[in-house]
C-alpha cells in the first residue's frame, strides 16, 4: 500500500467511499457482483450449508474445523454463556433504565460491566492468547446479555443458557423459554452466518479504530454498538417491517412509495452503498421466508417488485435493489421475534465479527488517525474586545 510523504495531506470521498484503508484477511464484499465472503468461501454458501459455530471457528482461525476441533468449540463457547454474577445482578437496573431505548442500549451499559467484571486489559498490553480468549467470552455472553435485557424490560425473568443446545438454538431458547422448532432454528441460524462480517461498515471500522488505540475488548465492542445502533445501519429491519405496515395493502404500494420517493425520504430496506446489484443477503432469506409461505411473504413480494419498478421509473439510472433488512426482518417476524430484537439479534451475529476485526487489527500497533480539512473562518484572527466589568 503506497505511503504518502508526511503531511502531505490526500482527498478522500465524502463518506470514504472506496478509500482502502487497510489490508484484512477475513473478507470482503464485490458490490458490483452480488458477493460477499468469509476468508475463501462465500458467506451464503456458508449461511445454508454450515452451522454457526463452524463460521465462527473460521472467522477467529483462519479455517473450517474438523469434526473434534468443532466439538471442542462448541463445548468451549457453550461453557462461556453464563454471566458472572456483578453482570446479572445489575441487569434489573440497566432494563429498567433502558426501558424505552430497548436491550440494544442496555447492552453498551452491560458490556462495559462485563469487561471490567472479568478483568479485560488493553489489547494492547497482552498476547494473542488472552485476546482470543476475552474475545470468545465477550461473543459467547452477548447472546446471554440480548435476551437477558430483553425479558427483564417485559417483566419477566431470565432465561438460563443451554450447553446442549447449539448457539442459535440456544439464542430463541434464552429468548422465549422455549426451545425452539427446527426449522426457525435453522432459519435464524442462516441469518446469524449471514450477517457476522460484511466488510468495513461503519461499526466494524469503529470498532477497529478504537482497537487501534490499544483500548480493551469491551471498549472497542461498546463504540461499535452504537455504531449499530444507528437507523442508517443496524437500526432498519424493524422499520422495514413498519413500511410494510404502513403500505398494509397492494392497492396502496405505488401512491405510499411515490410520495415517499418524490418527498426525499428513503425507502427502508432498499439501496446498499455498496451493492450495484441484488444484496445476496436479501437473496437468500428471501428464499428461506418463501419456504414458510403466507401473506406476510406474499406481501412483501408484492412491495420488492413493485418497489424496484417504482424507483427504476422515478431514479432512473440509479441501481436500487433490495437490502437485507426487508426480508431479515420478514424471516425473524415469521420466527416469533418481537420488533425491538431485531436489531439486537444482528448484534448477536456481528459480534463475531467485530471481534475477528479487532484480533486482526490488534496485531497491528499503528494508531489510526485521519485528518480533515478545515472551512471555517481564517484563522487566526482576534478575538473580540470584552467589555470592562
């Protein structure tokens, strides 16, 4: 990668769009194609033909495990989902604070707590070992900590993890209290794989900027969560579900879609700043959803279609395709998930993610630090005569 000569300063896109500001063995995303992937393998082959704990073991090693080195996984993670005690006897008090902002708020609290309850140092003051390990607790209790925050602000208490359940299995388990039917299991499984990494969005490059610093794992997480928390990332699937709510019949798609397009507003669940091409995210759980059938299915079908038609007629030349949140949000509706979690059931799955970034970007030392360029009034002038008192 070229290095430019010191404060030689260089123009970079609003947005730092395509600006390549690091080098990373654990994926990528070609806009252009349709593909995104995990190390070398595509992440949708990997979401409908592997389970959750494999694509996690391969995100922190580099490679797929084999069947006793999976085995072990799974015992280890498993075995790190209780929380320790100063956690969960401050979670009533963190749900009830929380109470109108929703577990995705309560878990910054949580996670800052859990950090220091379980003693995590600086990356930058220990090894690859110790950061590993603080990154599979923190992953293997977010799922425990989502749920537990969840219930607690609906009145109702905690749900224990499951070591004999897998880890999507045990995510709807800890959710409900019920252990959940195969093929929602295998559903949200598919969405979990499907949404652990995707490129340098603005919650992973958060989260390896603070990294960068040499801060602990729970401060990294923490800055990407709120990140996530945003509507313009995370924060979407819902409100996908709440245009579908709004549009409420075919009838009503293109005048509720028009006047949208034509006020300014966006259409949730539509456009990718990446993607020039169908989302393959939105792709595939929109098979899995039209394996469940229904008119929650059919519907938002309806809307996909006449959506695309819609904007290629009143943006024309513009690529504006679905995104993942409008069918996740159909999927994790069909599975009996309630609203407020769907943004957080993403969490749960980009954690890993987060966690792989910071591993990788701790082995680095070099503090990431941008410049901007100033437009305010020339400097320096004087400043104004106060007045004797």
């Amino acid at each position: 990668m070229p290095i430019a000569a010191a404060n030689a300063p260089i123009e970079a896109p609003r947005g730092l769009a395509g600006v390549i500001v690091t080098e990373t063995r654990l994926g990528d995303v070609r806009g252009r194609e349709g593909f995104y992937h995990y190390r070398q393998y595509s992440a949708v082959e990997l979401a409908t033909s592997r389970s959750f704990e494999e694509v996690w073991y391969l995100m922190f090693h580099g490679e797929l495990p084999d069947a006793a080195q999976l085995a072990a996984f799974r015992a280890e993670t498993a075995a790190l989902r209780p929380l320790p005690d100063a956690v969960r006897d401050a979670l009533p008090a963190l749900a009830g604070a929380g109470a109108l902002a929703g577990p995705l708020a309560g878990l910054r609290t949580a996670l800052s707590l859990f950090g220091a309850s379980v003693g995590f140092r600086p990356l930058y003051d220990i090894d690859a070992d110790r950061r590993r390990a603080d990154a599979l607790a923190v992953c293997a209790a977010v799922p425990t900590l989502l749920t537990a925050l969840h219930r607690l602000g609906r009145g109702l208490q905690p749900v224990e993890p499951r070591a004999d359940l897998g880890h999507a299995a045990n995510y709807l388990y800890m959710l409900t209290g019920e252990e959940p039917e195969p093929a929602r299991v295998r559903a949200i499984e598919a969405y979990l794989i499907s949404t652990i990494d995707h490129g340098f969005n603005a919650s992973t490059f958060t989260a390896r900027v603070i990294t960068s610093t040499g801060a602990d794992l729970a401060a990294c997480l923490v800055g990407a969560v709120g990140a996530l928390s945003g509507p313009l990332h995370g924060g979407a699937p819902s409100r996908a579900l709440d245009m579908l709510d709004a549009i409420g019949t075919p009838d009503r798609i293109d005048g509720w879609i028009r006047d949208r397009v034509l006020g300014g507003d966006r259409i949730m669940g539509f456009g990718h700043s990446v993607y020039r091409t169908e989302d393959p995210r939105s792709r595939m759980l929109r098979g899995i959803a039209e394996e469940f059938g229904g008119p929650l299915v059919e519907f938002a079908v309806q809307v996909e279609t006449r959506v695309e038609e819609l904007l290629a007629e009143l943006k024309p030349g513009r690529e504006l395709h679905t995104n993942v949140e409008l069918y996740a949000g159909v999927v994790m509706e069909l599975c009996g998930l309630p609203r407020e979690m769907f943004t957080p059931t993403f969490c749960a799955a980009r954690v890993v993610g987060w966690s792989a970034n910071v591993l990788e970007q701790a082995e680095d030392s070099k503090i990431i630090r941008p410049a901007a360029r100033y437009v305010g009034p020339p400097p320096p002038q004087p400043q104004p005569v106060v007045a004797p008192r």
